[in-house]
C-alpha cells in the first residue's frame, strides 16, 4: 500500500493534467451547441484510455452522442470487470456565482474546482488511473472493460439500445462504477440502492397573447395561478404525493433496514446548517435519512412565464410552463407513474386554460446485494484506503442506467463512489477534495485485486 501512495503522489501532476484536459471540454450533453465538445470529449478519453494501457479504445456511434469502449483482456478465462462512467456534464449557469471560471479547473484549498470534477469526470478518472497503476505495475489479474457515455445527464437516452445491440462486447461478471456520494470524507460508505426518476414538462396555455392584467385581470384565467394551483395539489400536508394509483407498488423499508439507517451517523442541525434552512420537511412518518433515500418525492425543478425582467409589467401571460420531476423507488416503473402523472395533471386541469404535459427521461430505481462478491471487495477497497469499514448506505440519486444494465446485460452493479454532498454537483462551484481523489485511487487498485481473487 505504501509503495502505491507514493507512486500517486509521484504521478499526481500528470494526473491533473490529465483529468484538466477534459474537464476544460465543456461536454454539455442538455445544450445542443455543444455537440462538437461532446464528439471531442470522447476522443479526449479515448486517447487516455491508450495511454493507460487498454488494448483498443474506440468512440462508437449511438443514436445520440458518441460512446467511448476500451477494453483489457489479460486472459480471457478471468473475471471481467465493466466500468461505467459518463463525460457529459451539467449546465454551469448561473455564471456569476461561480468563484473560478467552470471550465478553467483549477486547485485551491485541496480540492479541484470545475464542472464535471465530481461528477463524473474526477470520480470517472478514479477508475482511469487505478487501472493505469496495475497496468504498468503488472499487476492486473482481471480484464477490465470501459463504457464512458455522453447523455447520462439528460437521462441516458442512448445507451439501452447501445447496450443491446453490443452485449457481447459489453459482457463481464459485475459493472463498477464511481458515480455516487459517501455519508463524508471520514466516514466512508457504499450505495447499495438508487431512487429510480420520472420527469415532465407542463405547458398551461390561456389567452392567444398576453393581455393587459388590469383589463382582463380577474376575468379570465391566468396560466402561471392556474399552474401554481395545480402543483400545489400534488403534495398533501403529511408530505405524500395524491397522485392515485402512485403508492400501489412501493416497497415499505423493512424494519431491519430502518433500524440500520437509525445508527448511521447523522446530525440534523448540521445538515441544516450546511443547506443554511431553519427546518426540514417531508413525508410524515419517516426520518430525514429515510425521506431522501428510501421513499418517493415529487419535486419542481423550474417554473417560469409572464415578465421577470427589471422594473414591473402588468402583464396577465399566455403561457406558464414547469419542470418537475418524481424520484421513485424499487418495484415504481417509471413509464407506469408517468402515464399516472399526466392523467392526474390533466384531470386537475380546468377548463380556462389548455394543458400539455411531456414525459421526458426516467429510470427505476436499483438495489445492490452486499453478499455480492464485488460487493465485498469494495468494501475491502474503502476499509484500506480510508481505515474503515463502510457503511452500506442507500442514497437519493438516481442513475437510470443502472437499473438497465441489470435488465438488459443481466449484471450487477458495485456503486463505488467517492463524492460528498459538499462538492455542488449540478451547482456552482463543483469541487472534489483531491485527498479523496488519491484514495479513490488506492480503494479501486484494492478491488481489483481483490475481486481478481475471489
């Protein structure tokens, strides 16, 4: 282990280098004018992946953005390990709150500082340079297969048929990937269940144009009233979503398992200091650890119509429209609560505006058995490089795709991340501690090893 610490810290400039190199690529999968970065993203990781040792690492067409594949075969009678990442980021906006430019990286108070060096291409890179170090080392005892996608942002619209088109080539014994958060830097644990997702866009239409709000004021419907009224029927006062039909397949948290997530250490008065808020809410009946992890939530993710520059406009809007999204649990479908969602939004609609509801991406949620074998060797992995065991631990996020690579590739998935809810993915000011960043490294170099010999 120590002559692994110092070959990292030997290393580590040209890692930063390395990891800077694409985290300057603004590779926003939700923003079409960056199609271009996203094709040069893919060729930037390709490059990386030789440089590491695969054998072949090739950007392959999908129905959407490109889809980087790079493999290892040491021996093709070993285990194989399947790594998924994603290069697509989230938008930087806004701007102006951002401390250092987004996609000018840099290293301040030891952490590094961008889009993407959490999520995902610091955690991704992880998986890079671990398999660089047994690479070159010679140690290396498993093949090793990469899938880097460029959507997993905008819902990972792609890959289903990617994958099912090249199961053959994407076959291997377990999936692992660095795309999840721990509980914090000194208290190390492994996400062993995801929240699955369904998300729509709500138009509400009124009048042909906007209108004058002292002259129709009053007399004909306003679409951004009528679109407030309709979202705020959505939660009851006890925190549950009235959406009929929504709770009929939602797994209960067995008592086992509440009991577990009670002794996970969690200070409330922290969380809310962190998040700078008073007090929490939620569904009633379940603790906070519970609520953001093992039970569903309706959330709206952006709202806008009618005037919002300087100064004031009485104005009575056309149009008002929503973002809003449904984090789901095990056994939910996505494609069944979005077809519910949409009559219900329909059925509470009246009849002064016109309403059209779109599904956009969605995903089921995932749970990962900690007897699993990779299971054991990530926890083996943490237990070296952080000094203890960790904690299994679900989480909130959801990653759609993972619930589809059990579905479609018949494989488990190790979710072995090394994020922390301070490190504002999809916020500004995205940062990665690189203390954790370097033990990332070591913990991933342990799995394999361990994993190779089981």
């Amino acid at each position: 282990m120590s002559y692994l610490k110092d070959y990292i810290v030997k290393n580590e400039p040209k890692m930063l280098e390395d990891l800077f190199s694409l985290l300057r690529i603004p590779s926003i999968s939700a923003k079409p004018e960056h199609k271009a970065d996203m094709t040069a993203c893919a060729n930037r990781w390709a490059e990386l992946l030789l440089e590491a040792g695969a054998d072949e690492a090739v950007v392959m067409p999908s129905k959407g953005n490109p889809i980087v594949f790079a493999q290892k075969i040491v021996d093709p009678a070993a285990k194989t390990v399947l790594v998924y990442a994603h290069y697509d980021v989230m938008p930087a906006e806004p701007l102006d709150l951002w401390k250092s430019q987004p996609f000018e990286p840099e290293v301040r108070d030891g952490k590094i500082w961008a889009r993407g060096a959490d999520d995902d291409k610091g955690q991704g890179f992880i998986q890079l340079k671990a398999f660089e170090y047994l690479v070159k080392e010679g140690t290396l005892k498993n093949n090793v297969k990469f899938i880097i996608e460029g959507e997993e942002e905008i819902g990972s619209p792609s890959l289903e048929a990617f994958c099912e088109e090249h199961k053959e080539l994407l076959s291997a014994d377990v999936i692992l990937v660095s795309d999840t958060s721990m509980l914090g830097a000194d208290l190390p644990s492994l996400t062993t269940g995801l929240r699955g997702l369904a998300y729509w866009e709500i138009e509400v239409t009124g009048p042909n144009r906007d209108l004058h709000s002292g002259h129709f004021g009053g007399a004909v419907a306003n679409p951004i009233n009528v679109l407030c009224g309709m979202l705020s029927k959505v939660v009851d006062e006890d925190g549950r979503i009235t959406v009929p039909g929504f709770y009929d397949k939602v797994e209960e948290v067995p008592a086992e398992e509440r009991e577990m997530i009670k002794h996970i250490p969690f200070d409330e008065n922290k969380y809310k200091a962190a998040i700078d808020v008073d007090a929490l809410a939620g569904e009633k009946g379940y603790s906070t650890l519970e609520r953001n992890s093992c039970r569903p939530a309706f959330d709206i993710c952006g709202i806008w119509g009618g005037y919002t520059g300087e100064g004031s406009k009485t104005v009575l809007p056309s149009k008002a429209f929503a973002k809003v999204s449904c984090r789901l649990v095990p056994h939910q479908q996505h494609e069944e609560i979005s077809k519910l969602f949409v009559e219900y939004i329909n059925g509470v609609a009246p009849k002064s505006v016109r309403v059209k509801v779109t599904p956009m991406h969605g995903g089921e949620g995932y749970v990962c058995p900690i007897s699993l074998p990779a299971y054991k060797a990530a926890e083996a992995g943490f237990e070296a490089a952080f000094g203890s065991k960790p904690l299994a631990v679900r989480r909130g996020g959801s990653i759609p795709i993972i619930s589809t690579f059990e579905k479609v590739l018949g494989m488990k998935t190790v979710l072995m991340g090394f994020g922390l809810e301070s490190d504002a993915i999809h916020s500004p000011n995205e940062n990665f501690s690189l203390d954790i960043f370097k033990k990332g490294i070591e913990a991933v170099v342990i799995f394999h090893e361990e994993f190779a010999n089981m």
